[in-house]
C-alpha cells in the first residue's frame, strides 16, 4: 500500500522545515526577553490592578479633570466604595467641591514635579500619611495625569509624639521639664517685650524637702511633689504654664498678668498648699512653700535671664527669711544686686 507520493529527500525537508518551526516557538518561552509579538496575549489593565491590588499603600491615578481613573484595592477599602473610578478624589478626600490648594495632584499639575507632604486625613479616620504625587507625562513632557500614593505612617508618627512628650515632660509629675520652660519663658519674654504686654513667673519650692525624705522617705517625697503639681495646675488659669524645674521647684509662668494678679495668685497658691494635707495612705503631714515672684514690666530688665534671675533671688530671700511665704521684690531690697544664677538642675 502507497501512504504518500513525496520522496524521501521531500519528506526530509518536510521534517526540517517542521523542527525549524518548532525551535522559532520555543525560542520566546527560553528567551529571557520575550519578542514583542507575545505583548498582545498580556492584559495591561489586569497586570496594574494584580500588582498595586498587592500593595498595602493606597495607590490612585487621576487626570487633569481630577477624576479618578484608576484606583488600588486598599484605596477603596479604606474610603469604603467600589466604585471609585470617574469620582472626583478631592470629593472623597477633601470632601470639597472644588480642588483643594493643597491637593497633592493639584501640586503635581501646577509644577509638573513631584510632590510630597505629611498629613492626618479625616476621610481615613484621622490617620497620618505620607503622601507622594508623580507626574505621567506623554512622549512631549505633557503631564496628563498624576498617581498618588499614601503610606500610613500612625504608629512612626505616634512614637514620635511619645517621644517628644518624653523629652519636654518631667516623668514624675507630667508638668514639663526645666530644658523646655526655659525655652518657653525666653519665647514669652520676647513676645511680651514686642508687644508691651506684660508677664509674671512665679518660681515654689519645697521648704526643707532633704529632711522629709529622710524621715518620711522617698516614696512619701515623691507623692507630695505629684501632689504638688495637680494643685498648681488647679489654681493657675488655663493660659497659665506650669513647669517642674528642679527636685522640689516648681515654676509657673503668668502670661498677660501683672505684679498684682501674680502676687494675688501666689498667695492663692500658697494658701492652698499651706493648708492641704499630704496623705499616701500610710504617712499624712503638712508642709509649707517659699514663692518668690518676678515681673517683666518692672526693673527694666533685658532678656529673659533676667527676668529668671530675679524670680530666683526673691525665692532665695524667701528661703533666706526663714520660708513659708511669699516675697515680691521691691526697688529698695538689698538682696536685688547679688549674684544668684539660674535654680539648679536636678
């Protein structure tokens, strides 16, 4: 029986021909770069949505109509829609009917750079982000649209607040540390002085305080400066700053108040004290306060060194006088012209 007609040299360059066809569709699944020919069997659409839907980051891309025209998974997870695409994203961003000035794409637009800020967003239940905008330009430079990208940076922001809270705060009392009521009160002392205003600092101590942490140890010492600082806090206003500045000295800076208003509130404060039982539950005693107080309109002083200075030698006169009052320089006091520097560090 005859199967074919060819010859045998025929059926051989049949074969070749065959094997030279399969080694040319072998060679673009071997090759580390495939031929163009095989991008029309890939879905660009479908590749950007499997690979951003990826990333937790929420990821946008608007025109310059603000529309968004494509959006990650995380995106509408976080602003609760599926439906994003066509929105406006400053309507669901900034939930503005017009573009916002700081709108990161709006930047992006303007400048044709890239952009970047920090910001707590409300549309994302009030978390922070960094958020970075790029430009995508066309083969002229034309930016025509712009991708967005937000990053949750809550927990680095809020370590960082802990941080600072730590590094301005005393850790017993929570009022804050001398470091930073030195810089607050050269701060207010150079305001005051611009705009004439007038302000008091008012500068406590503990009177014999070495001796009731021997006797009563200082578990019991640490409980009356806690004490201490929540009966500042309630007898100042609420525009008042309240500071620990060293083991037993307290400050209080008076903003927009007089040498009458501060000397009327630290004998308030005094008083207080004065007659406040300090009880931990085991040890209960009373104890009695020195105040000295300064005030910037008067003595023409000069910076805000001063200004401390002269709070610190009436609080040393107080303790010099035997203590348990309150001493407000006067012009003809002798103590003024010594030499006494800025309350010690503890």
């Amino acid at each position: 029986m005859k199967y074919c007609d060819k010859s045998k040299e025929e059926l051989a360059e049949d074969i070749a021909r065959l094997r030279q066809r399969i080694m040319e569709l072998e060679a673009p699944a071997c090759s580390a770069q495939p031929p163009g020919r095989l991008d029309k069997h890939i879905d660009s659409f479908r590749l950007w949505n499997e690979t951003f839907n990826a990333v937790d980051d929420l990821m946008y891309v608007v025109d310059r109509e603000f529309n968004i025209v494509r959006a990650n998974k995380a995106t509408s997870d976080i602003l609760d829609s599926d439906t994003l695409l066509g929105k406006k994203c400053f309507q669901l961003f900034h939930h503005s009917t017009n573009p916002a000035s700081h709108c990161p794409a709006c930047k992006v637009f303007h400048s044709g750079k890239p952009f970047q800020l920090e910001r707590q967003e409300k549309s994302c239940g009030d978390r922070w982000y960094s958020i970075s905008a790029y430009p995508i330009k066309d083969d002229f430079g034309f930016v025509w649209q712009c991708l967005v990208i937000y990053r949750d940076i809550t927990d680095c922001k809020q370590m960082m607040f802990k941080l600072n809270e730590l590094e301005i705060k005393d850790h017993l009392t929570e009022l804050i540390n001398r470091r930073h009521f030195l810089e607050v009160v050269a701060r207010e002392f150079r305001l005051a002085a611009r705009r004439g205003g007038k302000l008091v600092l008012l500068l406590l101590a503990v009177d014999k305080f070495k001796e009731i942490n021997n006797s009563c140890g200082r578990k019991f010492g640490d409980h009356i400066l806690e004490e201490i600082s929540e009966l500042l806090v309630d007898k100042v206003r609420n525009t008042d700053i309240c500071a620990r500045v060293g083991a037993d000295e307290f400050a209080v800076l008076l903003p927009d108040a007089d040498c009458v208003e501060g000397e009327r509130i630290a004998r308030n404060i005094h008083n207080k004290i004065s007659r406040f039982v300090f009880d931990n539950g085991s040890i209960g005693r009373q104890i009695s306060m020195s105040i000295g107080l300064a005030a910037n309109h008067r003595y023409g002083l000069k910076d805000h060194e001063e200004f401390f200075s002269l709070a610190d030698k009436a609080l040393h006169q107080a303790k010099k006088d035997g203590g348990n009052r309150v001493v407000v320089p006067d012009d003809n006091d002798d103590y003024l012209d010594e030499e006494i520097g800025l309350i010690s560090n503890y």
